[in-house]
C-alpha cells in the first residue's frame, strides 16, 4: 500500500498553511442564536445512549488482529507502529481516504535534538506552571508521564527519522515573557516525503509513522469509519466499522485503541461539551468532515466516562492575520482592551469577550522592524516572533513580505498616511480610534502603562507614518478534551477503573488539560498524539 506524497521561511510557512486553513474552515463563528439552537439540540444528549447493536446478520467479513486501532492520524499510526513493533498483529481502521497530518510541529519535554543544543528544562516548574493553567483540573500524573516520557517518544522517533533523510529544527520563536513563559521545545522536520509532497511539517511525523508501521505488516483499512465497540461481558473485544462492502468486525484479542481525533467538527458535541468551540471565526481542524466525536461516542457507550466539562479547547488568534507583535491591540470599536504582552490563548479568548464579531487589530506604524527585533528576545511567540531556528536571529524580511501581502489583498492589513484615515480603512470610529492611540502614547511617553500594565520596554509610540493595522482573531485548532484515561492509556469507567481493553490516545484521549490549553511546551498537543501512541502500543501488548 502506498503513501501520497533546514529552515522554513515564515512566509512560506503562513501561505502554505493559510491555503490549508482556508480550504478546512468547514464551520464558521456560530451567531448566538445558532449556538442557543445547537445548544437546545443537546438536550437529553442524545449521543449518550448507545444504539443497538449491529446484528451479526449484517457483518460481510471478520478479521482478527491482536489489536485493532480506531483513526490514522499521528497517534494512531504511532500506538499501530509500537505495537507492531513489540509483536503484535495490527489492524488500523481509519473514516478517511489516507492517514492524515498537520501542523507546524511538535513539542517535547526533552529530545537528542534539544540535548545536542544545550537545551535543558525545568520540568518541576514546567509542571507546577501546567496545573496552573489548567486551573487544576488536568490530573497531575497524566502531566508527569508526559513530562518523563515525551523525550523517549521522540528520540524513538528521530531514530527512525534519520535513517531516510528527514532532518530538524528546533524553532526559536517561543515566547520569553516573565509570565506565560514558553521554551525552545517546539521541533519542526523537513525532507521526508510529507514535505516533498507539499504537506505541513507536523504531517512528517504521520507519514513516517505510516510507512514503517506498513514495514511491519499493519493493516490499514480507509473509509472505514468506527460504528461500535463489540464488548464480551466488561471487555473490549473488537469494532465494527462501516465500509463500502457493508460493515466489518475487527476482533482485538488484546484490545483496541481509540485515536479518532476531537469533536471540532461536530457542533451539538462541542455545544454540549466546549461551547466557547463555536464563538470562534472559524475552525481550522482537518481533514474536513471528520473529527466529529466518533471515538468519544463509542468510549461512552462502552463504560468509558469523560473528563470533567467544559473541555478545554486549543483556539489561536490565527483567524486572518499570522501577525499581532504586542502593540496596541484595539476591538472593532476603536477601544484598547488588554496587555498585548500575553500568551496566544488570552489573545483569542480576551478578543472573545468584546462586543461585536470577535476580530481586532494590531496597530503600529513605520519603525516597526527596528522595534520588533528588540522586542522578540523579551516576548516573541506565536504570531509575534517569526518560525526561525532556535539560535538564528530574527530579520524582519519574512513579515515585510507578508505583510505587503496581506496590504495587497485589502481584506486582513491595512496602511495609511493618518490615523484618521487607518481607521476609515478598518472600519472602526474615527474619535474613538484617535483617543485610544493617543492615550496609548501618552502611556508611552509616561514610560509606565497604568491603563494594563504592559512592560514599559515593550511601550513604543505609533507617530510616525505610514501607520499600520492587522486583522487577527480567534480560530479553533481543536478542542483538547475527551475520555478520562489513566497513565497507561486505558479508558476508566464512572468508578474510576479501566474498562478492560479499551484504549485512548490524542485528541480522543482527556484529562491532560483542564481549563486551558497551557503551552509551556509549545505543540504538546502534537506530542501528547506521539507520546500516547508510543505508551499505548507497547503497554497494549503487556497487557494480561
């Protein structure tokens, strides 16, 4: 069976992704009247009931495996090629035409990678920092075995990576703010056969994942979309999934192991369970049509539980602009409203909360490359710092191209030679947009911020034409939330013990995250789909 097929510019990057995002935004900002009817639609939640079983009259054709994995995306290509690898039989049935990937990258706590540059973290306070975030509702021992074990996934990995060419950066835009504080631990690759085809780097990962599971004789079975788990008394013993034939019984001596990705796509799922899901723009999850529960369904019908709600959910202020800094924010009245100094989170959810359609605008003028790389070595991040190698410096080239681009298009920048005539431009209240600037350079020159308590060396006065504006907002990348799992991946029923069998990794899986999606480690979420997979696979097969 065959697959499609040292640096990135961030240009390169954003127009690559961008015709990504914007071919996946499948569902855009619900009004509040749609989120009211979705949310009335889940009365009595009806997904919580399981449906009758498929009869054994309907089933074309039984195959057995020692494990059966549900979803081939990055955790579920890794939990088939672990197993695999410690001598299992597997089976990978997947909703979709191919295995799917995407993403910038993936972070770790620790990798050979990270080690060869000298970079060492403090993973005591990594963890307090996580719970933190999280408003103490992520269970603390899911947040240590990522920490203790997210390294062995990737050097797993790399090793494997390596030996066809595919090389690495660690990237060096994370964020170095006193708060919210981020580390070099996000690694992007290239080279391999995601990245000949066009693909995202994070697909790299999958793609590999995919290839050397199909060395060890997986199985892959695509438009097959999991139906029901079959149980013999407590235990998980296999699925059915539908296909084109009709549908199909996978038996799992050991188990099986759910990795369908989240319930981005499925409104009445994310109303009942992550309603803050549909305020956003729009959503950028992929593969479009997929990522609709089924996996959190079928865990619930099988005695799995979920973590507590709401789930927490992964929302980005990529919406339009790729570009924000940390000047002046305003909202589509002309009005200042937070400490740009933050964290990509509290970007998206604080524009959430201001009236009118959540999208603002990042406002600056002329002198904004001498300012930016003075800033990026005490902020930087997503969408302020640039997808550069860790230890390169940062040059302004990327975002001037970028920014010419999104000028040209007139729809996400904006530039003019008066404030009076930028806010024209942008469509917010002329008086009002003047006032806030000016009251934004009166803190300037005051050399404090009294109004939000911005660091006064990230206070820089917009004075001096031609004047700039970047439309951003929130977009959902996917919501972090599902079964409750133990360390060793297993699904755990109301009372807090394993459903015997039952297994759930990446986005299927819950009870890493709690209110908050926290990225001390930038793209764990990517890790956690590598390093569950990793830890499923094999303990599947230890199993007695």
């Amino acid at each position: 069976m065959s697959t499609n097929k040292k640096g990135i510019s961030r240009r390169s990057f954003i127009k690559n992704t961008s015709m990504g995002l914007a071919a996946s935004a499948g569902a855009g900002m619900l009004s509040a009247p749609q989120i009211a009817a979705a949310q009335e639609s889940t009365n009595g939640l009806s997904w919580e009931t399981a449906p009758e079983p498929i009869p054994d009259s309907e089933i074309v054709e039984t195959i057995d495996a020692d494990v059966v994995v549900v979803g081939a995306g990055l955790a579920g290509t890794t939990a088939a090629c672990r197993a695999a690898e410690n001598g299992g039989s597997v089976v990978v049935i997947e909703k979709g035409a191919m295995w799917s990937g995407r993403g910038g990258g993936i972070g770790v706590f620790t990798s050979k990678m990270m080690r060869e540059q000298g970079i060492e973290l403090d993973k005591e306070s990594i963890a307090r920092e996580w719970v933190e975030m999280c408003g103490n509702r992520a269970k603390e021992p899911l947040i240590w075995k990522f920490l203790d074990e997210s390294g062995n996934a990737m050097d797993w990995w790399i090793e494997k990576a390596e030996a066809i060419g595919i090389t690495g950066i660690i990237w060096g835009g994370y964020y170095k703010g006193p708060t919210y504080t981020e580390n070099p631990a996000y690694h992007m690759f290239f080279g391999g056969p995601a990245s000949q085809a066009g693909r995202d780097p994070g697909a790299e990962l999958a793609n590999l994942m995919y290839d050397e599971s199909l060395k060890l004789g997986v199985t892959y079975h695509f438009r097959a979309p999991g139906e029901q788990l079959i149980k013999d008394g407590d235990r998980v013993v296999g699925v059915i999934a539908s296909t084109e034939e009709g549908y199909k019984r996978f038996n799992a001596s050991k188990g099986v192991i759910m990795a369908t990705g989240d319930i981005g796509g499925n409104a009445d799922m994310c109303a009942a369970y992550a309603p803050l899901a549909l305020k956003v723009n729009h959503s950028d999850y992929t593969p479009i049509g997929q990522n609709t529960g089924d996996g959190h369904r079928m865990g619930l019908w099988a005695g799995g539980v979920f973590q507590d709600t709401p789930f927490p959910t992964m929302i980005h202020p990529q919406a339009f602009s790729w570009l924000q800094y940390a000047y002046l924010f305003v909202n589509q009245r002309g009005q200042r409203y937070m400490n740009e100094d933050s964290w990509v989170q509290a970007k998206s959810l604080q524009l959430m909360m201001q009236p009118d359609v959540p999208w603002g605008f990042s406002i600056f003028d002329a002198n904004w490359p001498e300012e930016v790389a003075q800033t990026v070595e005490i902020g930087g991040g997503m969408f302020w710092d640039s997808f550069r190698p860790y230890g390169v410096e940062w040059t302004p080239d990327g975002d001037r191209a970028t920014m010419q681009s999104y000028i040209e298009g007139g729809e996400i920048g904006f530039t003019a030679d008066t404030l009076e005539e930028l806010a024209e431009k942008i469509g917010v209240p002329v008086d009002t947009f003047v006032a806030t600037v000016e009251r934004y350079n009166e803190l300037v020159e005051n050399g404090k911020d009294t109004d939000f308590g911005k660091r006064a060396e990230l206070l820089y006065p917009i004075s001096e034409a031609p004047f700039y504006a970047l439309k951003f907002g929130p977009a959902l990348l996917t919501v972090v939330g599902g079964l409750d799992i133990d360390t060793n991946m297993r699904v755990l029923n109301a009372e807090g013990n394993p459903v015997p069998g039952l297994y759930a990794v990446g986005n299927c899986s819950g009870s890493l995250y709690g209110e908050d999606y926290p990225i001390q480690i930038p793209g764990n979420s990517h890790g956690r789909a590598l390093t569950w997979g990793y830890l499923a696979g094999k303990n599947i097969m230890d199993e007695a």
